[in-house]
C-alpha cells in the first residue's frame, strides 16, 4: 500500500520536481546528505554527528511541512481518488478503502 501511495506522489511530475528541488536546498544547507550524480541521496565525504544529523534532518521535516509539501501531497492524493487528509500529528493519513477505488 504504501509503494503504491508513494508512486502515486512520485509519479506527479511538478509535486515531484517541486519537492526534490527544496529538499535539495535544505539539505545542501544543512550537510546531512547530498544527491550524487545518479540521483540518489547518500552520505557526504565530511559524514555529520549522528546527533546533529538528528536534529538538522527534524529541521528539514518542520520546514517542508511548513512551507505546505505536506498538504501539497495531500492535494495529489485527492486529485488521484484517494480520500486523504494532514492528520493531528502532521503526517499524510489516507483511507485504505479508497486505495481499493483506484
């Protein structure tokens, strides 16, 4: 179910290209990890304290949630069929019935 979901969200090209290009900024500010040049995020040469790479990975969370990649992904699920919503502790919930709509 959630390969699916996750396809779903992938597979929206501007949501897609929209998120990656911000995840990118932060976690170039941040040095936690960096995307090589096949396209996958790994481990930097100078690798962060996992205490720090805790907290800046928190920080990256809260800033894409706050600046609505949250319910921006909502909005893809919605636009896809599933009955999807921001739950109280800030995370993508979606009605597994739905799924079954799709």
């Amino acid at each position: 179910m959630l390969a699916r979901v996750l396809g779903i969200i992938r597979s929206h090209e501007d949501f897609r290209c929209a998120y990656d290009a911000r995840l990118d900024q932060l976690l170039e500010e941040s040095r936690i990890l960096d995307r090589g040049p096949d396209g996958r995020l790994r481990t930097p040469l100078v690798p962060v304290d996992p205490r720090e790479w805790r907290a800046a990975y928190e920080r990256i969370l809260e800033r894409m949630e706050t600046e609505g990649f949250v319910q921006r992904a909502v909005s893809v699920l919605q636009a896809a069929g599933l009955r999807a919503w921001r739950n109280g502790a800030g995370h993508i919930a979606i009605d597994p019935s739905s799924l079954e709509k799709t």
